[in-house]
C-alpha cells in the first residue's frame, strides 16, 4: 500500500510560506516600526497606544492565525470580530490607505516577492476595506 502524500508540504499555508513565527514578527515590528517613524502615517499612528506594544501582539496573533498558523488570536480573546473592535476608531479611506500602505512597504522592507506580496496585499485590501465606518 503507498503511503499517503503529506498534504501539509503540497498545500502550504500563507503562515509557512512567508516563513512561519519569525517572519510574521518581523512583518508586525516592520509595520509598527514605520507607523511610528513616517509622518504619512500619523494618522493610524495616533490611533494606537503608546507603546503599541499590546497593538503588535494583537496584530502578530491575528495574523498568525488568519495565515493558517497557530490561532493564538482566538485562542486569547475569542473571535476576533474585527470591525466590532475597531469601531471606536474614525476609520475612513485614508486611514484605511495608511494601515495599507504601510504594510505594503513593510513586505516590500523585508523582501517578500511580488507574487506573495500581491497575494498578501489583495487579502489585505479587502480585510481594511471592510474596515472602513465613516465615509471618505
């Protein structure tokens, strides 16, 4: 009898194909790193705490799991109901831009190839789009 092929290394999921817990981390401190330090991005900057050190573990766990990773997010706080949390926060299409963007430059900082980076950002647009709670 043959054995059964692992479905894990034929069907990668976006956490193991960016590089798993180190990457991501290293994506979520990019991304915090360059809210903090560009003025294009003063905007969602100030919508955070600071430190943002909670911001970054938050943001590191939900993608973890929305990549297929380990689902710490849910495994902390439950469902991550997103637009429910972010409510308290005037999110409108710069805002929505800014978080964009700076992830955008984030993947690029960090070396991702195009193709994951358009893959990524695409899921990312929808995600911050769907984010959006006051017009303009």
């Amino acid at each position: 009898m043959a054995a059964m092929p692992d479905t894990d290394t034929q069907n990668p999921t976006l956490y193991e194909i960016i590089g798993g817990e180190t990457r991501l981390r290293e994506l979520v401190d990019r991304f915090y790193d360059l809210m903090q330090l560009e003025p294009e991005f003063a905007g969602i900057h100030a919508m955070h705490p600071v430190p943002n050190d909670s911001s970054r573990e938050k943001l590191f766990m939900f993608l973890s799991g929305w990549m297929g990773g380990p689902d710490l997010f849910v495994e902390r706080y439950g469902h991550p109901r997103l637009r429910a949390r972010h409510l308290p926060y005037a999110i409108g299409t710069s805002e929505r831009d800014q978080w964009l963007r700076a992830m955008a430059w984030a993947l690029e900082d960090l070396g991702f190839d195009d193709e994951l980076r358009v893959r990524l950002m695409n899921s990312f647009f929808q995600t911050a789009d769907w984010m959006r709670n006051k017009p303009n």
